[in-house]
C-alpha cells in the first residue's frame, strides 16, 4: 500500500475558540505569520503526499484564497521590489495540488470523512486535523504511513494524555506489540475517565483504507449527535486489525487558547530571525509580572 493523498478536515465551527472564529475558520488563525493550516499541509507534503483534499464548509473562503495564487498582490510586489515576499507569496501557491470539496451541514469528523469517497477513489488516505500542529524530525504523519505501508492496515496518531483528559479525546485500548506500536482492541469516543480503557489518545492525524467508508454510512450519530469516525473504526475493528502508534514530536493543541498561545511563543522561538528579541520580551514581561 502506498499513501499519497491526503484529507484535511475543516469544516468544523470552532466552538472552543469563540469569538474569534464567528468570522474566520480556525484553520486561518495565525501561528507567527502563518496559518495553522500552513503547518498541516507542510507536515503532508514533508511525508511527499502529493495530493491534498480539503473538506471545507459554510465560512471557509478564506482558506481557499490562502492556498490559490494571488495575481495582484503579486504584481504589487514585484513593482515595490518585495522580492523575499514576492517569493514566499508564490510558493504557497505551489506547495502542492490542493482540491476543496464542502460539507452543507456540520454532522462531524466521520460525515466530513465521507465527502471525501469520490476523491480518494479506492486508495488508502492520509487525514490531518487542524486542531492539532506536530513539530517533528520526522513528520508525524509519516511516522503512520511507515506503519500503514508495513503492514497494509489503517493506523492512529496516539499520545499519552493525563488521566483526566481523556474525555476530551478519542481513547484506544489495546496490546502493545513493538516499541510505540499498538493493536488496537477498543475505540471509544471521549468517554469519563472511569469508563476509559487507557489514557492513549488520538491526536488528529490517521491512515484509513477506504473500507472506512461503508463503515461510516452504516454508524448512527454518536457523541454530541454527530457522525463519529472512532464509532465506525470500531465496526471496522470487527473485519480487520488497526494499528494505533505513539507519534514522536511535540504537539500543539492550537484549537483550545492556551495551546494556542503556547504554539505562538514557542513556534517564534524557532525562528532565528525573531528568537532574541521573542526571548528579551518575555524577559520582560516576566519580570514585569514576577515584580508586580
Ligand atoms: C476529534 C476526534 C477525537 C480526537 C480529536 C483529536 O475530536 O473526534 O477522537 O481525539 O479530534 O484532536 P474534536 O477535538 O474534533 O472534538
């Protein structure tokens, strides 16, 4: 099997971030001087997917414009002499081929899935979620398609997460079979911490087999009414194994607003034109607040 399209979902009405994103998709909310999204479709295209489905939905424009090319702004900065910028403007035009395709009503995770059948037309499909920014050496969404490739079988991004989060998150049960490797036995969507079969949580990146899509037209509404896509992994747990792996790298939970904030400094740390002063700042301001 081998991986080379990608699913990004976005459709979702960013509740946990309100109200900023009454008028802006969360995927367009800036981490430095990119959006989110920019991370996501950098991390696809670092694990050479060259293909990339974007399930977009009532409000999303925007995201659509970023990634298009923009012929004015362009030629404004060509005549002003922008060339750093000119060139960085372009190339966003031509990270990769980026398709959209809307979801009419927000249903959920597994109904936005579903809109992407037509596309992925047979083949096994990576799905990146915009909730989640993973910096790695290794690009977290390879770290699965290394797994996924291995042995011809869906797999999950898991991390361990404390105890009492778990019912923020999908959580696995399962045996563990290599070093960050496990089989999974049981998927449950954001359950209490007394009903969760571990503390390993999916964190927004995946490998599907289009088998997924039979299994979510057969899943009632689940959790918060919407279609869930971990209720129709667990019946496609009947049929076939999946894999779940622990994803090496630090992540950023960028849809709630202290990992928001926490991505925003760390992420300017890494970049050398701004890391002394990011760094003097917060010196100050620590100071300033440490003093009172
Ligand atoms: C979704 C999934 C959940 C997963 C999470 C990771 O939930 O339904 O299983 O753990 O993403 O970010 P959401 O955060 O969209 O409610």
């Amino acid at each position: 099997m081998r991986i080379r399209k990608a699913v990004i979902p976005a459709a979702g009405l960013g509740t946990r971030m309100l109200p900023i994103t009454k008028s802006m998709p969360k995927e367009m909310l800036s981490i430095v001087d990119r959006p989110v999204i920019h991370y996501v479709v950098e991390e696809a295209i670092k694990a050479e997917i060259d293909d990339i489905l974007i399930i977009t939905g009532k409000g999303k424009r925007a995201i659509e414009d970023y990634f298009d090319r923009s012929f004015e702004l362009e030629y404004y900065l060509r005549e002003k002499g922008k060339i750093e910028e000119l060139r960085q403007i372009k190339e966003i035009g031509e990270m990769v081929d980026i398709y959209y395709v809307r979801q009419k009503k927000p249903l959920g995770l597994g109904d936005a899935i579903l809109h992407a059948e037509k596309h992925v037309n047979g083949e096994p499909f990576a799905v990146l979620l915009g909730d989640d920014i993973i910096i790695s050496d290794k690009p977290a969404i390879g770290q699965l398609i290394e797994v996924a490739e291995r042995r011809n079988s869906p797999v999950l991004g898991v991390e361990h997460v404390p105890h009492e989060l778990v019912n923020k998150y999908g959580i696995i049960g399962g045996e563990k079979i290599e070093n960050d490797l496990y089989r999974i036995k049981t998927l449950i969507e954001k359950p209490a911490p007394e009903e969760a079969p571990s503390n390993i949580a999916i964190i927004g990146r995946y490998v599907l087999t289009p088998d997924v899509f039979d299994a979510l037209r057969e899943t009632p509404p689940g959790k918060g009414g919407e279609i869930q896509l971990i209720d129709a992994l667990r019946t496609l747990l009947n049929k076939k194994e999946i894999f779940a792996r622990i994803i090496a790298g630090e992540r950023y939970d960028v849809g709630s607003r202290v990992g928001f904030i926490r991505a925003n400094i760390e992420l300017s740390l890494t970049r050398k034109e701004l890391r002394s002063e990011v760094i003097e700042l917060m010196e100050r301001i620590l100071r300033e607040v440490l003093d009172g």
